[in-house]
C-alpha cells in the first residue's frame, strides 16, 4: 500500500525564526528581504518601547509635580481664608477702637458713630 507523502512546492517558503548562530543565505534576496524586515521590525520595537518608558517617566513625573502643585495650593487658601479672619478681627477691633475714641474724646455723639461692618469683638 502507498502512504501518502505530502508536497512541498518549491515556491513555498516555511516560517519559522532562524536560530541565532545560523547563517542564512544573503545571496538568496528573499532571505535577505526577510532579514532585513525583522531587524527594522526590531529596531521598532526598540525605538517604541524607549518612546514609552519616556512618556512613563515624564507622565510619573509630571502627575508628582501636579500633587505637589496642589497641596502647595491647598495649603496657600488655608493661608487666606486664616488671613481674611485676621483682617476681619482687625477690622472689628478697629472699629470698637474708634468707638472707644468718639465716647472718651467726644462725649458719645452717636451722630459721628460709623455703623460697623461685623460684629464687635468682645473684651478679653
């Protein structure tokens, strides 16, 4: 009985990656197509996966200053809304001062007494 034998044609190239320490057969310009296609393949990949441990690099780094930014930000509006308060317990001391003044120096005329802005700070 005959068993089958299967064809190979001539044209038909196989796939299969080459072992390192083979040398292939530059005369051939197939091979040295092929050759030259998966280095440049590889030198892409190369090129590719530095481009994108670049763009981590500077993504971490940037996103550590954008945190920073905003906790330099969060701590400087604590610093004004603390400021405002002063400046409003400046205000309000300014003004008992002032009444303090017209009473003692003016007898109290409540005709000269500026109406306050916020309420006065009590005494203590």
């Amino acid at each position: 009985m005959n068993s089958p034998v299967p064809h190979t044609s001539e044209s038909v190239v196989p796939y299969a990656p080459k072992a390192k320490n083979v040398v292939c057969n530059v005369a051939d310009p197939l091979d040295a197509a092929g050759q030259t296609i998966l280095g440049l393949v590889h030198r892409a990949a190369s090129v590719a996966e530095t481009n994108h441990q670049r763009a981590v690099d500077l993504a971490h780094k940037l996103s550590a200053q954008l945190k920073a930014a905003e906790n330099r930000i969060k701590a400087l509006e604590a610093d004004v809304r603390s400021q405002a308060e002063r400046a409003d317990r400046a205000e309000r001391w300014l003004y008992k001062i002032s009444v303090e003044i017209e009473e003692k120096f003016f007898g109290g005329d409540d005709s000269r007494r500026l109406a306050p802005t916020s309420q006065v700070p009590s005494q203590g």
